[in-house]
C-alpha cells in the first residue's frame, strides 16, 4: 500500500476543494468531508485506484492508495489538491472580501481526466440535483467495477469505463432512469473517449472547444468539466438555472439576471469569474424565489 505525506505550500481545505468530485451523500465512488477524503477512479495514466486523503493537524495531508494506479494517484495529489493554484484574489467589495477571507483553503484542483467527470454532469442536464444524483448512484452501483481498498472504507465502486459505458444497451441505461437523448450522449462520448480525454492536457480555452465539439455537451457542461478536470478558475456555467439570479443578487442586488448580465457582472474578474461563482454559490445570499420549484425528472421503467 503507497503512502505519501506532503506539506500544502498554501492552505487547502478538502472538503471545499474536493467536493466536486463527489455527487451527492451516498455517491459511492467518493466520499469528501473537511478532514478526509475518500475517492475511487481513474488516474491520469487511465489505471484505476483508490485514494484516501487526511487533512493532519500538523498541517501535513497524508495518503493512502490502493489499486493498479495507486502510485499515479499519490504522484498526482499535489494537482488533485490545487498546490498550483496560487492565485492572489483579494477582492475589496463586498460580499467576496468576507467569502474570499473565510475560503482561504478553496483550491481548483485537477483529475487530469475527463470522462469521469464529465458523465456526472451530463446526468444533471435539465433535472433537478437530487434526481441527477439518484441517477448517478444507480449507475455507479450497476456499471462500475468493485473499489480496491481495505475492508469497511466509505465507498464501494470505481466510476464506469469507457469501455463499459460503451458497451451497455439504451434499455439498460433506461432502467437507470435515463431518457434517450442523454443515453446516447454518454454512449457517444464513451465511444470516442480517446479525443475527449486529451482536452485533459489542453489550454482551457482549446479544451472548451474539444469538449463542445461532442453532441450533447454545451457551455454549462464543458464549464463544470474544467473546473474539476483542469482547475480552471475562470470557467463559468453559462445556461444555469440558479446561477445568473445568484450572482446579480450578491454583487449588484438584483432578483432575477440571464446569462448575459451575469458575465457582465462577472467581467471585472476576468481570469476568477469560476472562482467567483463557487464563492458566491458556496456561502452567497441566496436570491428571492418566487416560482415553483422543478418537479424532478422520471423515466418509467421497463
């Protein structure tokens, strides 16, 4: 079992820095909280490992791996981390001074991979987060492949291949509770996921390209996808439901913004608008709401 002890050269916070990669509570290919980390997936070389990660009291993070990529991922912590990102955002205005104060350890980090982090994302196209994250449980449970690791860990199951995602028929996907149109994205996407996991060593601006050039995914999808794949800062999620409401409310007290007022407001911070947004997402004053909520998604089964 690899182990590995580094000393963060800037404050990390796992819980803000890693929770992307899990999709919601019981995900069970990831489990993040404040002091420890658990995940299991690919690893830039493609091999497949579990990684457990302790956030010390000396300061130090300590991991552990197990699995064919168990060294890759220990050699590739410090960028799963976001040691890299040492942006200097001191924002005077508030309320992002007293957010940027209280999330010094806020990192973007990157998997340096892409179809795991991609599929996820296209699960949660136009359906509420719950219903996205009930989807995603279910196909990590049916499609991937038993977690390596010791007995009693917090997660079970590595994300699905390429291979596998592939491979599996629309019905089986519809049993998962997913409609035609995103089943045959993510077969698509897994069909050609050689070309999708280069945009993982791309310029954010060339990896927007790639990712957008599949059928199926868009501005919102591709943001969301190099945040976690490449740590891009300045992505931002154009088509979210909640997003422009949140930020014009925060940064300019408006109730309601479309996605072209956001960037607007977005654009003195050129270069953090993603870090913005994830500030003002993770601890903003949320935006007065008056319509109905969206009713959650189904896909009758078989």
């Amino acid at each position: 079992m690899p182990t590995r002890s580094l000393r963060p050269p800037v404050p990390v916070d796992l819980r803000r820095t890693l929770g992307l990669l899990a999709h919601g509570g019981g995900d069970p290919t990831a489990r993040i909280r404040s002091d420890e980390a658990w995940r299991a997936g690919p690893t830039p070389g493609g091999s497949p490992a579990t990684l457990r990660i302790r956030a010390l009291r000396s300061g130090e993070i300590e991991a552990e791996a197990w699995g064919p990529g168990a060294d890759a991922a220990l050699e590739h912590l410090p960028e799963l981390l976001g040691f890299h990102d040492r942006a200097e955002f001191a924002p005077t205005e508030r309320p992002l001074r007293e957010l940027a104060l209280r999330n010094v350890g806020l990192r973007f980090g990157r998997t340096r991979t892409v179809l795991d982090s991609l599929v996820p994302w296209v699960l949660g196209q136009k359906i509420t987060v719950v219903e996205a994250h009930r989807i995603w449980r279910r196909m990590a449970w049916a499609l991937g492949e038993p977690a390596p690791g010791p007995d009693g860990m917090p997660i079970a199951r590595v994300a699905p291949t390429a291979e596998r995602l592939a491979a599996t028929p629309y019905w089986d996907y519809h049993r998962l509770g997913l409609e035609r149109r995103r089943a045959d994205v993510i077969v698509a996407i897994a069909r050609r996921a050689d070309r999708l996991e280069e945009a993982a060593s791309m310029a954010p601006d060339e990896a927007d390209r790639r990712l957008r050039a599949f059928r199926g995914i868009g501005p919102w999808t591709s943001a969301l996808v190099r945040w976690v794949s490449l740590g891009d800062p300045d992505a931002v999620p154009v088509g979210d439901f909640h997003i422009p409401n949140t930020v014009a409310w925060n940064l300019a007290g408006e109730e309601r913004a479309d996605d072209a007022r956001m960037l607007e407001l977005l654009e003195p911070y050129a270069g953090q608008r993603g870090r913005v947004v994830r500030l003002l997402k993770g601890g903003g004053q949320r935006a007065p709401r008056y319509g109905p909520k969206m009713a959650p998604g189904r896909v009758d089964a078989l």
